[in-house]
C-alpha cells in the first residue's frame, strides 16, 4: 500500500520527519503516530481521560534520520534481543528496527478503531544477517487501548530460533515516583551485576541504573506512577520474558540520542521472549508475541 493510499482512510494522516514518514491515525479513542522505519510506534494518547499524557517517550534529541532506530517509543528487536550471542559486529536487538516495513494494510473496524498492518520479509539483505527466510507482519490496533501483534512465520525449510521484544519507552514523571507490580514469583537476571539471580517477591521498588531480565514472567505489569497518578497497564501473551531497562546518571551519558539529564523521565519495561526464553518454529509455524497496553 503506497504511503499516499493510507492518507484516504478515515482518521489517518501522512507527514515526514526529517527523513521519516510519520503515520498519524486520530480516531474517537486516541491519537498515535507510527514510522514504518522499524514499524516504530512513537506515541499513544489515548482521549480518556481527558487530558491523558502520552504512554510513550521518546527522546527530545532522538534521529529521525533513517540511519537508526528511533530513541524511543516501541521498536521491534528480532530475530534476536541485546548483542548478537556468537557476533557482536551484527546490529544489536536484531535488524528489523533499522529496516523500512511495507504498510499492508490499514482500515477503520466495526468498532470504531483502527487497525495498521505492517510487513516485511526476508531478503538479500537479511539473509546476510541472518540465514532463514521469514515473513513478519506487526498488526497495530488503535482503540482505547494499544493493541499490538507480532507474527512471525519461519519460511526456511530448518528449524528457526530466535529471541524477540517490544522495547517499550513509557513516559513517566520521574523514575524515584515508580513502583512495579506483576513481577513476583519470576527470576531477575541483573545484566549489571553479573547475570546476578534473585527470586522476586511483593512489589518492585529500585533505583536507575537497572537492567533485568525477568525470566518465566508470563504475565502483566503495571507501573504505578505516583507522580502522573497514573498506572500503566500492560499485559501480554506468548511472551515469557519482561526486561526492566533505564540507564540512570552515568550509563545515559553513553548514548549521545538521550540528553543526560532526561533518564528519570522513562522506564522501558519490555515484553518479550530472551536469553533462555527461545521461540523454536518448525518450517512453516507461526508465532505471534502479543502486548496490549491501557491506562
Ligand atoms: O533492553 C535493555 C537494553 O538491551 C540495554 O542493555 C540497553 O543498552 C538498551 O536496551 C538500549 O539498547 P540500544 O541498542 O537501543 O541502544
């Protein structure tokens, strides 16, 4: 579907950000926006309540340049989370983020919301990156709530394994107002103290720099945010994995698309399949990742 197409259904709008198309969709439910540079969505304001902030931050200083992904929002890393395991020369979190997704498809529901289909398949490219041929599709329902599904279908004739997230930037008022729920009972993997396992139990409190793998966590999460009365909702499927990422004072100084003084204001909480958490498809299975996000 050609951008310019997408511009004629009902509630959706077409603009460029420096060397990014920006899809706008506004319908009775809330506004976002999304690139199909990554299948990136950059904002979700919902209309209820009235005056309801953005679920999704993305960096003041973020590129819109093309040559990578969008410091914010919800990138898409697949067909492998964080570094490469056996090559850390290939783009970490996967490539897919750094590539143009065609829009398949985009229609106003029954309901009232709208629904965006995002596709792209293996190629030359890819298959430098990665030796299977595949087919992905990101499907973005925009209702009250953000509704987003992951399928992917291994079209190789060999067994397929892969890691994949939603990485998730949600806009908080300041990291210190958080507290976490749904975690309990899974395994904290500490990235920052080397690989560090701890059973999580009640409420999760902490305080930036954090970057955690919460292994067997197939359920939801809710940021309780204090500060913006708000609580964020986000609940999952097929998804075994939840990562809890903020950079705090000194790592964030590491990254030249975050301003140093801007960490306190997201905290990724991402949902998705890792380390030991593989997705294993036989030729021609499929697997969806699902994450809805409320407020
Ligand atoms: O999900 C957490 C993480 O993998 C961190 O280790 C951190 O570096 C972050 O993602 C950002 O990664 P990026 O490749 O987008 O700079």
């Amino acid at each position: 579907m050609a951008l310019k197409e997408v511009g004629l259904v009902e509630g959706v709008s077409f603009s460029q950000q420096d060397a990014l198309p920006i899809i706008t969709v506004e319908n009775s439910f809330a506004t976002a926006k999304i690139t199909p540079y990554g299948a990136c969505i950059l904002s979700f304001i919902p209309k209820s309540p009235v005056n309801a902030l953005d679920l999704l931050w993305v960096s003041p200083i973020a590129e819109f340049s093309g040559q990578k992904p969008v410091r914010g929002g919800i990138p898409i890393c697949w067909p492998w989370f964080g570094k490469h395991s056996a090559n850390p020369v290939l783009p970490a979190h996967g490539f897919v983020r750094n590539l143009v997704w065609t829009v398949s498809g985009v229609r106003v529901l029954g309901s009232g919301a709208t629904e965006l289909i995002f596709s792209i398949q293996s190629s030359d490219e890819t298959l430098k990156l990665w030796p299977y041929c595949f087919h992905l599709t990101l499907t973005v329902v925009i209702a009250e709530t953000l509704s987003l599904c992951l399928t992917t279908t291994n079209l190789s004739e060999q067994e397929m394994v892969l890691t994949e997230a939603f990485h998730s930037y949600f806009s908080v008022s300041d990291t210190a107002n958080l507290e976490i729920s749904g975690l309990e009972g899974s395994l904290e993997i500490d990235t920052l103290d080397g690989m560090s396992q701890r059973l999580q139990k009640g409420r999760f409190v902490f305080s930036p720099p954090i970057d955690s793998v919460f292994a067997g966590h197939s359920g939801s999460v809710i940021i309780e945010d204090s500060g913006f009365s708000r609580r964020i909702n986000i609940q999952k499927q097929c998804s075994s994995s939840t990562i809890v990422w903020n950079p705090g004072t000194e790592i964030v100084k590491s990254f030249k698309d975050i301003p140093d003084n801007q960490w306190p204001e997201f905290l990724c909480v991402e949902s998705g399949n890792v380390f030991k958490d593989t997705v294993v498809l036989m030729p021609n299975e499929m697997h969806k990742l699902k994450m809805q996000l409320s407020y």
